[in-house]
C-alpha cells in the first residue's frame, strides 16, 4: 500500500518501541507468560527477556487467531539455525500433520508455548505495522484497530487473508490497489485529478440545467 516507505525507517531503526516482548500485551491465544518455572535462568523467566532490542532475533504479529506468519522477520544468528532446524524437522512436525491445521504457524506457537529458550529471543509487532488485514478476514467481531486495515494511517502492507474462503479475491486486490495509487499520487497528479472533478462538476452541472428546461 505503501511503497515509498523503508523498513529501516518504518520498523527496524527503533525496535523498542515498534515491538514488544510481554505476549500478555496483546494473547489471544491465552498463553501463561512468563514461565514460573524455578529450575529456568532469570532470562527464561522474564517477560521481557533481557529487554535489549540486540537480543530480538524472531519478530512477528499476532492477528485475533494467535501467530501470524503472513509477514515476519528472522535475523540471521546462531539462535535462529537452531529455531529453524527444528521447526522444520519432519520428525516432529510431520507427527502433527493431522493436529496442526496452520502447519508451520501451528508449529511455532507450539515451541513458543512448551520451549523456555524460545521465548526471550521473541518479539511482537503490531499487526498493522506490517501486515494489515482487509475487514473480511477477522471480522467476527466487527473492525478491530489491532487488526484491520486504516487509510487514515496508511498503513504499510495489506494482506488478503481468507480471501478464497467465500471473498472475492481479485475485487480486494484491485480495490486496495487503486486505493494506493491514489493515496501515492504526486502533486501533478493530484492537480489534473482535481481539474478534472472540476470540468466534470462543471458538465454535469450543464446537463442538469439543459434538462430542467
């Protein structure tokens, strides 16, 4: 939706504030955080890991579901081979096939939930930040500021989840596009836009005055 922004600018040169590490600020999913566990180091047990935006090695958003892995970032560590080998490792993950409808999202929440070493290299992002939904999709409970999409904010990147599910796909897609082309318009053309809505009112304004006649 917005081309013209950077991600250095937009998210990654002040992490602090555009993410979050306590899960409880926004938990759909009602996951117990932080762990209670006496045997865990301090870090295990903190909602907020060491607090340091160096330590953030995983961000993703949350929509009204839990996890979602429509957008997300990874940063290249030593943690994040390790994350990766075993989200991926059919002999866990293939066990689940049946259980876990979402597959690798399903999977990640179920590490983030049961692995304390998970956690202190996790952060959240506002969805909207990154990852906007249309009003079709989360909408049982009506327009969510957490969640849906907002012109008036511009938000970043809108993603048409569940759009095959009884939504009309192509019509969200071009409408969103033809909303960023207008939002994106230069000066120029945004004073032909307007001279233009100017003649036509002007026509228009003809027509009716010749037929009132």
């Amino acid at each position: 939706m917005e081309p013209s922004y950077s991600l250095q600018a937009h998210i990654f040169n002040d992490l602090q504030s555009n993410t979050y590490r306590d899960i409880n600020l926004y938990n759909p999913l009602n996951i117990t955080h932080p762990f209670k566990l006496p045997y865990l180091d301090h870090l295990a047990r903190s909602p907020t890991g060491n607090g340091q935006a160096e330590s953030i090695d995983l961000i993703i958003p949350q929509d009204c579901g839990g996890f979602n892995l429509g957008s997300f970032f990874i940063h290249r560590s030593v943690w994040t081979d390790r994350l990766l080998d075993i989200w991926w490792d059919p002999v866990g993950y293939e066990q689940k096939h049946m259980e876990w409808e979402h597959k690798e999202q399903d999977a990640l929440e179920h590490l983030y939930i049961n692995q304390a070493w998970i956690r202190p290299h996790t952060a959240f992002i506002p969805q909207r930040k990154i990852n906007s939904f249309p009003m079709g999709a989360c909408s049982d409970n009506g327009m969510d500021e957490r969640i849906h999409y907002s012109e008036q904010d511009r938000d970043f990147v809108v993603n048409m989840a569940g759009c095959e599910w009884g939504r009309d796909c192509w019509g969200e897609m071009y409408n969103f596009r033809e909303l960023s082309n207008k939002l994106n318009r230069t000066r120029w053309e945004k004073f032909k836009d307007a001279i233009s809505e100017r003649i036509k009112a002007w026509k228009d304004k003809g027509k009716k005055e010749e037929a009132g006649q």
